[in-house]
C-alpha cells in the first residue's frame, strides 16, 4: 500500500485511519496525520501507532494519497500550506462536505487527482455509507484505491457529483440527526 496521510484527525479521520490499519491495507508506519492539537496527535500517536506531525507541508510531501479532513472553511488556509507540497501524482481525496472539486481545484490552483467523497458518521463503528465522486484525472487503480479505503469503513457508491448534495443531505446529515433524537430520547 501505498504512504497516506491525513491534513486533519479528528472524529472521521480518525475511523478512516483505524479503518485502514484494522483492514490491514496497510501499517501504521505508513500513516502520518497532523492536527492543531499535539495532545490530540500524542492520544492517537499511542493509540494508533501512526506517526503524527503538526507541519502539513511535511505531511503532505510524503504522501501518495492525502486526506484533506479538516473543516471546509479551514481549506482556504490549508491548501496554500501545502499545495507546492503534493505532487501530480498524489491522489487528494476530501471528505469536506459543500467544497466542490471545482472549488478545490482552484484552490490548488494546477491539476491535481482528486476524489470528493461523503462519508458518514457510522464509519467510527466500521457501518459508514460513503458516496465517492473522482475528478477526471483519476485513473481506474486510484479510484479503486480510494474504494477499497472506504470499504474498510463500510460501504461505498460512486456517484455523480450533481448528486452529492443530496447525499450530503440524506447520507450524511441523517445518521447524526438520528443519533441526537435517540440521545435526546434517552436522556
């Protein structure tokens, strides 16, 4: 497998990162993830095993497939970090909900490989629907990479990207309104 890394750790970086290793697809020693936070990288350094930094830039370069995972309104500030960073060969996959592979394209601002994809809050219990949706300069081997990847968190569908909005909406959004109506049930 190949060198993957994740701008961004956090709730669903996160299960994609355990996804990946508990599949065996790959080793930890072949992950690198990076957060603001270093008590957040220490806690999943000792749990995970995978190596962590908070330089993006440096993340980045090392890898053959990047997860951009951080917030949507953090893109603005992340990809200039580490745009001059990832090669034309690097496989960027987003999991940013509402950033179009347009606007990330532009972002870049030069051809990148690039898959938008749509997971859901399930895939921290390994039951994830993720709609996925390449860009034109993904090759069959990579998709089937970035397939594989979200197989181990669950289920995935290629899509359109006309539709990815309505996945946003009822792939995405409702598993977590569902969990706060059971929370709120509960309590």
């Amino acid at each position: 497998m190949s060198k993957i890394s994740f701008i961004g750790s956090g709730n669903m970086g996160s299960a994609i990162i355990s996804g990946i290793i508990s599949s065996g697809l790959c080793s930890p020693s072949d992950i690198t993830a990076t957060d603001v936070s270093r008590t957040a990288l220490d806690s999943l350094s000792d749990t995970l095993r995978i190596a962590t930094t908070t330089d993006n830039a440096e993340a980045a370069k090392k890898a053959d497939i990047l997860f951009l995972s951080v917030k949507p309104n953090m893109f603005s500030k992340v990809i200039p970090e580490i745009k001059e960073s990832v090669s034309e060969n690097t496989l960027i996959i987003s999991i940013a909900a509402g950033m179009s592979i347009s606007d990330i394209e532009k972002l870049f601002a030069k051809e990148i490989k690039l898959i938008r994809v749509m997971p859901n809050l399930n895939a921290t219990v390994g039951e994830a629907m993720s709609a996925l949706c390449p860009n034109k300069k993904v090759d069959a081997d990579s998709l089937d990479m970035a397939k594989k990847i979200f197989e181990s968190i669950g289920e995935c569908e290629i899509v359109d990207e006309h539709l990815m909005d309505a996945v946003v909406a009822v792939s995405g959004s409702s598993p977590a309104y569902a969990f706060m109506f059971i929370e709120a049930l509960a309590d």
